[in-house]
C-alpha cells in the first residue's frame, strides 16, 4: 500500500535526494532551493504549483510528482491554462506496482481544481521509459523536437 498527500516542509531533505536522482545535472543546493520556495509558496514563477509525494506503510517517501500550471504547452488549447507535469519520479524499488500512475492521478485532481481541462508533460527524447509511462497512463505524443542554444 502507499498514500499521496501534499509534500510538506518536514519532506524536504528526502524530497532533494529524489530531485536530484531525477534531475542528475542539478546540484542538491539549487533542487533544495527550488523545492524550498516551492513548498513555502505554492508557487512556481507567478503561477500555482504542488508537490505530491507517495509514501510507503512505513511512511518513508518513495516518489514525487510536481505539477503546476502553465499558460500554455504543446498541443493544447491556448484559451486556457495547462496542468503541467514538471518532474515525477519513483524509487527504482517501487516501481511498477502502481505508484506512478497513482501520482499522476493526484496531479490530474490537483489540476482540475486549477479548472484545467487539460495536462501535458514531456519526456527526454532518448527516454523511452518515461516515454512508455506517459503513453500507458493516456498521454499522446504531440511533438518531437530538438532545442538549440548559442551563446554570444
């Protein structure tokens, strides 16, 4: 069994751990800052924005999913704001048992009481994993791309 409930402060120090295996190019110091202003704000940016975490019976933290709002997301009606995906993220010994898709259901309610009709993500593309999750949970593909950067 596991629950989903709101991340709180008392989460953050396992909350950073996960960021950082999820998000490996990040140091701990700018993922406990980013999760930090967020669990203190509700905010990410100008617009509304959620941790939700699942926890063992045990009550130790196996996953997160951060969800907010955006005004707009690939392939979705720009008339109104988006339910966004922005990490998700289980411990590699739980999954498969349900976790994630129990995650992004939370994000789901927590973005339809944002009044979004709609909810977008996106995946690496070399990621298949993430990929074949997203499909599986009722997600299409929308766009493939490459971004570039120069600096100057």
């Amino acid at each position: 069994m596991h629950a989903i409930r709101m991340a709180q402060q008392g989460d953050l120090d396992r909350l950073v751990a996960m960021r950082v295996l999820l998000w490996p190019e990040s140091s701990h110091p700018d993922e406990s800052q980013q999760a930090q202003a967020l669990l203190s704000t509700g905010m990410s940016g100008t617009l509304p924005a959620a941790i939700l975490v699942a926890q063992d019976d045990n009550g130790a933290l196996i996953g997160f999913v951060e969800v907010g709002l955006r005004s707009h997301a690939d392939g979705c009606d720009t008339s109104h704001a988006v339910g966004f995906i922005e990490g998700w993220f289980v411990d590699s010994a739980h999954r498969g048992r349900g976790i994630g898709r129990a995650l992004i259901r939370a994000a789901e309610e927590w973005s339809r009481a944002q009044r979004c009709v709609e909810m977008a993500s996106d995946a690496l593309i070399d990621n298949q994993a993430s990929q074949r999750a997203h499909e599986s949970l009722g997600f299409e593909i929308v766009d493939r791309c490459v971004h570039f950067r120069k600096a100057l």
